[in-house]
C-alpha cells in the first residue's frame, strides 16, 4: 500500500554529480565550527584547547552553483565562509578515523553563510546559533565531485574571491581536524545517514557581503561555487 499525504511532501534537495546525469540527495547539513587555526584566532579563540564542535543547517538551506543568493532578513552584517564539503555515501555510528574515508561519497564547494549579527546576539544571551546560521539559501554548494574522480586529498588551496578580489585564502593541510577525525567525532554524536553533507570549517579572512557581490569558490581540483547577491 503506497503512503499518501495531507499535503505535497516537499521536494528533496539535491546537488548535481560531476560526470553524472543523476543527482547526490541531501539529508542533513552538519558544519564544524573553527576548523582552521587562523580563522579560530580570527574569532578570538584559541585553536589549540578546543574539541571539534557541530552546527547544522536545513537541507532546505542548499543553494546550487550559479543560483543567486537573496541578502537575509533582519540582518546588516552576513559574512562569507569558504568550505571543503564531504557527502556521506554510508552511515554508521561510532566510525573509527581509520575506516572513514569508506564512507565518503565525494566532495565539493561550499559556502557557510552567516547573519554574524544575528549569532553575535545569540553567543551573548547563550542561545542557539540557527537564526545566524540556517536561515534560507545560507548553504550554497557546487557539484559533488566523486571519489571516484578526486581522491581523498589532504592539501590543496582553498579560495574565496568577492567581485573577482582574494578575500579567503587557506590549505585543507591546514585543518586542525581532518576529514577522518571530523567524521570520527560528528558519528560518536550522531548516527551519520546516506545523504548527510559536512562542512569541514572555513580558513581565515572571513567577511561581510553586500547587494551585487559576485563570490567565487574555490578548491583545488573541485569545480568553483560561484553565486552572487542580490
């Protein structure tokens, strides 16, 4: 017996398959915060004493390559954040770092983008994060490039560009935790899914954006984010 709905279920997010006419589905968005020595130094933390620790976003959040981001509501100060993503081929829980990298998909570009008026606020009065960082079109991500295709690379640069200017500019060697770790440490708190997207943490140079802003993203060997505000 088939299942029917009160209402249409939602379509589900998705993100175009470098060499691929079929499509990777989204689940979940989970994003490692302060990943990167100089950003976390950056941001008046020190980078050294500090676990990695997780935000998520909407898969709603997913905005495609070359789509136009609207400027946020009730905001005066949204910044950028470049990021190398990883997309989940196979859940578990409790993965060991040495076994992780089975569980990958492939990788892309992404963005992090942050009402960082709205999350100062919230840090303040010690309250979630979401308004300053799920909020609509907050997670613009390029295509997924397979493993298959890229590897499992430790170094490559990682760049943002605004109106064609360097405004990020870091190493993935430069990740305080690895692709391995991170998936280590997210699935000993979550039973990660098929589908599930991580951003890996931003490098230093974040921030702000305005109306008419072209950014372009950037990682070694994965094709570029591009996406401009309007």
């Amino acid at each position: 017996m088939s299942l029917t709905y009160v209402i249409d279920p939602p379509a589900i997010p998705s993100l175009p398959v470098t060499g691929d006419i079929r499509r990777f589905a989204v689940n979940r968005i989970f994003c490692v915060g302060r990943n990167y020595a100089d950003h976390a130094r950056e941001m008046g933390h020190d980078p050294d004493r500090e676990p990695p620790f997780f935000f998520m976003k909407p898969a709603s959040a997913i905005l495609a390559d070359g789509k136009d981001m609207t400027y946020p509501s009730l905001s005066n100060d949204v910044h950028h954040e470049v990021e190398l993503v990883v997309a989940i081929a196979k859940g578990g829980v409790n993965i060991p770092s040495q076994n992780a990298l089975e569980h990958i998909y492939g990788y892309g570009v992404g963005l992090d983008m942050t009402r960082r008026d709205l999350q100062g606020e919230a840090k303040k009065m010690g309250r979630p994060w979401d308004t300053g960082k799920a909020f609509d079109q907050s997670a613009p991500c390029g295509a997924i490039t397979p493993v298959i295709q890229w590897g499992h690379p430790d170094k490559g640069s990682v760049t943002l560009l605004v109106n064609g200017e360097i405004r990020q500019e870091g190493d993935l060697n430069q990740l305080i935790w690895n692709v391995p770790d991170v998936i280590a440490s997210l699935s000993s708190l979550f039973t990660l899914e098929p589908g599930d997207l991580i951003f890996t943490g931003t490098p230093a140079g974040v921030g702000p954006v305005k109306k008419g802003d072209v950014l372009e993203a950037k990682i070694d060997g994965l094709p570029t984010l591009n996406t401009k505000i309007i």
